[in-house]
C-alpha cells in the first residue's frame, strides 16, 4: 500500500512544478480579464467564483462580454457552450489515453479542468493519463486563474496595458516547451507543428476562414491536422504504450 501511495504523491508533486509555469501565465492573463469583468459589473468575488467554474479565457470574455450588455440566460449558456467547444476535443484525446481501472470520480475531476495548457502537459507524459499530476497542475493554475480575475476587477487600472499583456508572454513560453522536446526527437512530430503554425497563420488572413470566430477556426484546424497526421504518420498500439 506504501507504494502506490508514494507514486500518488510523486505524480502530484510533479504536476504542481509542472503547473507553476501555467499558474504565473494564467494570472497575468486572468488580471486582464478581471479589467473586462469589472466592465461587466461583476464584483471580485463574483469573477473569482466565475474564474473557477469556467477556466477559459475566450469564454470568460465573451461571458463577461454577454453579461455587461444585458443578455439572456440562454444565450450566454449557448455562446459560452461554442466557444469552449473546443474541449470536446481535448477530451475526446484525453479519454484515449484513461486506464479502463480508473474509476468514474477520477474521470470527472479530470475533466473539470482540461484547458489549453493542462491538456498539453498531461497529454505530452507517456502512458495511460495519471490523474494525480492532472491534480497538482489543477491546484496551482486554476487558483492563480481565479485569483487573477479577482485582483483585475479590484486594481485593473492600475498597472500599464502594456505590462499586464507582456506578462501573458509566459503561456507561449510554456507551451514551447512543451512542443520543443517531443518535436527534436520525432521528425513527425516537428513537421506537424511546423505545418500547424503554418495552417493556423494561413486561417487567420484567408478571406473564407478569417471571418470565423478563433474558437471556430480551433476546432477546425484541430479535426483536419490530427485526421491528416493519423493517415500520414500512423502510430502502432506499442508505441502508444510506452
């Protein structure tokens, strides 16, 4: 029994240095997004509370967005459902890589907090998803995440626009890190992203495709790279095991 349990602690320790990265990224990113909710007329402890339910830069912002211009119920459910659709995704990929002994408790928690970055540390270990890492990453990001919203409706203003977006910086920095090693050891890995950055630039100043809202232009991009890798680079089940 002490086994495992040293491996549980091992695997949430690892997680929370992983997650720290995330954490500072996503508190400068959140103090900005607090300048938003404020707008909305949301108080701190509203946008703390909404930063935790909903981890998700694009939808808290046209959440907060909806709310300041007095919409409905309904359409702030269905607005924020599109543009965090993109999730599906990442889950969808998560779900691949569960122990079938993982019980249901595990596979709901996990999926409380499957943002952008989480999904790219979890997804990057090798073998089946460890959910305790999942949970260290969760315990430092998603709090920084909260407690970003809630500072920037209480001192938004204060600081320069300039400074407050420089210090989003750190999320493209960790998410280099994430790609870079994967990428110098597989060839495979290093085109699709080198082919990705490419779609994703080339989907941004199309006349058909820069019209589409980013969270569309996501989830299309997705389907189509992954559908091409799979049928260009096919991978065997031994090579997923490892």
């Amino acid at each position: 029994m002490k086994k495992p349990a040293k491996k549980a602690a091992s695997a949430f320790a690892e997680g929370v240095r992983d997650g720290v990265p995330i954490a500072l990224g996503y508190f400068a990113v959140a103090f900005s997004l607090g300048i938003a909710a404020r707008d909305a007329g949301l108080t701190p402890l509203q946008g703390f509370i909404a930063s935790v339910l909903c981890t998700a830069s694009a939808g808290e912002h046209a959440l907060f967005t909806l709310i300041g211009a007095g919409a409905a119920g309904w359409e702030v459910a269905l607005v924020t459902l599109i543009t965090n659709a993109r999730y599906f995704l990442m889950s969808c990929a998560l779900s691949q890589r569960i122990s079938p002994e993982m019980k249901n408790g595990h596979r709901w928690l996990v999926g409380a907090a499957v943002t952008d970055e989480i999904f790219g540390i979890s997804i990057a270990r090798p073998g089946p998803l460890e959910p305790r890492y999942h949970y260290g990453a969760m315990a430092v990001a998603v709090p920084a995440w909260a407690l970003g919203t809630a500072l920037g409706i209480l001192m938004g203003t204060i600081l320069p626009a300039r400074i407050v977006s420089a210090l989003g910086v750190a999320l493209y920095g960790m998410f280099l890190a994430i790609i870079i090693p994967p990428a110098r050891k597989e060839r495979s890995v290093a085109l699709c992203v080198v082919f990705g950055f490419l779609c994703s630039w080339a989907a941004g100043v199309l006349p058909a495709l820069r019209e589409l809202s980013a969270g569309t232009r996501t989830i299309l991009l997705t389907v189509g790279l992954s559908a091409l890798a799979a049928l260009v680079f096919p991978r065997k089940e031994e090579q997923d095991a490892r």
